[in-house]
C-alpha cells in the first residue's frame, strides 16, 4: 500500500460511522486465516490460492475472529506492542481489507 493509498484508506475509515466501527470483525469466506511455518507468515488462503502477509496484517487479522468490534481490537493491539496512536493506520487496514473482500 502506497502513501496515498493509505492517506485514502485512512480519510475512508475515519468516516466510518459509530455503529460499523462497533460490529465485531470477522474474516469472510472462503479465506481462512492461518500460520504458515514454510512462509515464516500468517496467510490468507481462498480456493484460488493465498495471500501472504506481513507481521502487521498478520497481527490484525488474526484478532478478527468476530469477538472484537475496531476499537477493542485496537486497544489489544495497543497494549500487546506497547503502542500508541496506531488507529489510522489499523482502520486503514481495515477498511482496506474490507475492500479486497476479506472481511464480512
């Protein structure tokens, strides 16, 4: 994802409205969410084939297991690396997500 790819995806996710940030996320079928030890990376694999994922999507994803609503998922994410202000960019990759079809 480019810079202005992200600032769009960002713009995007911050107008979601209270009540979308507030459904849980889910990872939609048919993709299926899962370590793959020869890639040394969490993938996303769908009949056609896989996507590989970085260490971030990876994290992200795999808190997508219809328990969190976004902003519970960020505060996880939040506490779990010690970080701060990291929501633009989690609802970037979100929304992103969302668009590409991998999640309901």
């Amino acid at each position: 994802m480019n810079d202005s790819t992200r600032a769009e995806s960002a713009t995007e996710a911050s107008t979601q409205s209270g009540s979308e940030a507030a459904l849980p996320l889910t990872i939609a079928k048919p993709f299926r969410l899962q370590w793959e030890a020869a890639q040394n990376a969490h993938v996303l694999l769908y009949p056609e084939g896989m996507v590989k994922l970085n260490q971030s999507a990876g994290e992200i994803l795999k808190r997508c297991d219809g328990t969190r609503d976004l902003d519970t998922l960020i505060a996880e994410l939040e506490q779990a690396f010690n970080a701060t202000g990291i929501g633009t960019e989690v609802r970037a990759f979100i929304a992103d997500a969302h668009r590409r079809g991998w999640l309901e």
